[in-house]
C-alpha cells in the first residue's frame, strides 16, 4: 500500500487506491463468536469482574482461551483499558479521545508514571524471554480505581495532546 501511495498524484487518486486494497468483513453469520463476546463483553457489565464471571460461565473453548489471555494481562492494564472504553464512548470528539489516550501513553511508558507493567511485559517477553511476569499490583483486587486515576488526569510530561 505504501508503494502505491507513494506514486498517487494527486487526492482524487487515494480512493481508488485504498478501494483495490479493501476486502470486505465477514459477515455476522460467518463470526460464531459474536453471541459469546456480546454476552461477556457487553456494555452490560459494569465491571471488569462481571466480564470474568460471564467467561467463567461461558464453556466454550473461545472463552477459556480469552480468560487465559486475560489471566496473563497486566492487571493494571485491564483497568485502565475497561475504564478507557467506557469514557470513550462518552467523548464528544476524536480530539477528546486522543488526549485521553496520549494521557494513558504518557503513564505507561514514563519511568515515573503510576505503573511500571509496561517495563515489566518488555522484561519478561523480549528482554528475559521468560513470560513471567511480575505485574504490580500482582491481581485485579489490587487495582482501584484511585490508583488508575492518575492515567486519565495527570497532565503527561512536557505538556498535553495539542490537536
């Protein structure tokens, strides 16, 4: 797509290059998970312990290989991903979702930030190659929502998302 971009002329010829690149995405029929994920991972659930109790309940092998991942997620992350979907949703703008995720960025990859899970999946996948990871706060019990609070108000270092 790249190559082909490089060599458009002009803004009128973007469409049609995008347009020969594009498949089309498998129908709802053709997703037999959609019913499941629906169920576990609905707007419904107020919380992220809601969606483990749904796959618990759930005795597909989709749902006992989505709470393995799940298991080996940080947990921090987890919460901080539940939270951002569901004050996503609420933004009245991409410029108000972008700066909510600069926001998220900047605390996970500052040293100094709330949490270090970012450091510790580099360590454990790429660096020790061991993929035992040492999350802190080990468990979701251990993650309140003050200590992911940090994420979505601290102005990030060196100022905030200018769009």
């Amino acid at each position: 797509m790249q190559e082909a971009l490089a060599v458009v002329k002009g803004p009128h010829e973007v469409k049609s290059v995008l347009d020969s690149m594009a498949t089309q995405p498998p129908t709802t029929e053709q997703i037999e998970n959609i019913p499941s994920i629906d169920r576990c991972f609905g707007s419904h659930h107020a919380n992220l312990e809601s969606i483990y109790k749904a796959l618990q309940e759930d005795s597909s092998a989709w749902a006992k290989e989505t709470l393995k991942a799940l298991d080996r997620a940080s947990p921090t992350s987890l919460r901080v991903v539940f939270r951002q979907l569901r004050e996503g949703a609420t933004k009245k703008s991409v410029a108000e979702c972008l700066q909510m995720e600069y926001r998220i960025a900047d605390g996970f990859m500052r040293p100094s930030g709330p949490s270090k899970d970012f450091f510790e999946g580099v360590r454990a996948t790429l660096v020790d190659k061991d993929k035992q990871y040492r999350w802190t706060p080990a468990n979701l019990s251990g993650v309140s929502e003050d200590f992911i609070a940090p994420f979505f108000s601290q102005n990030p270092t060196g100022g905030d998302l200018e769009l």
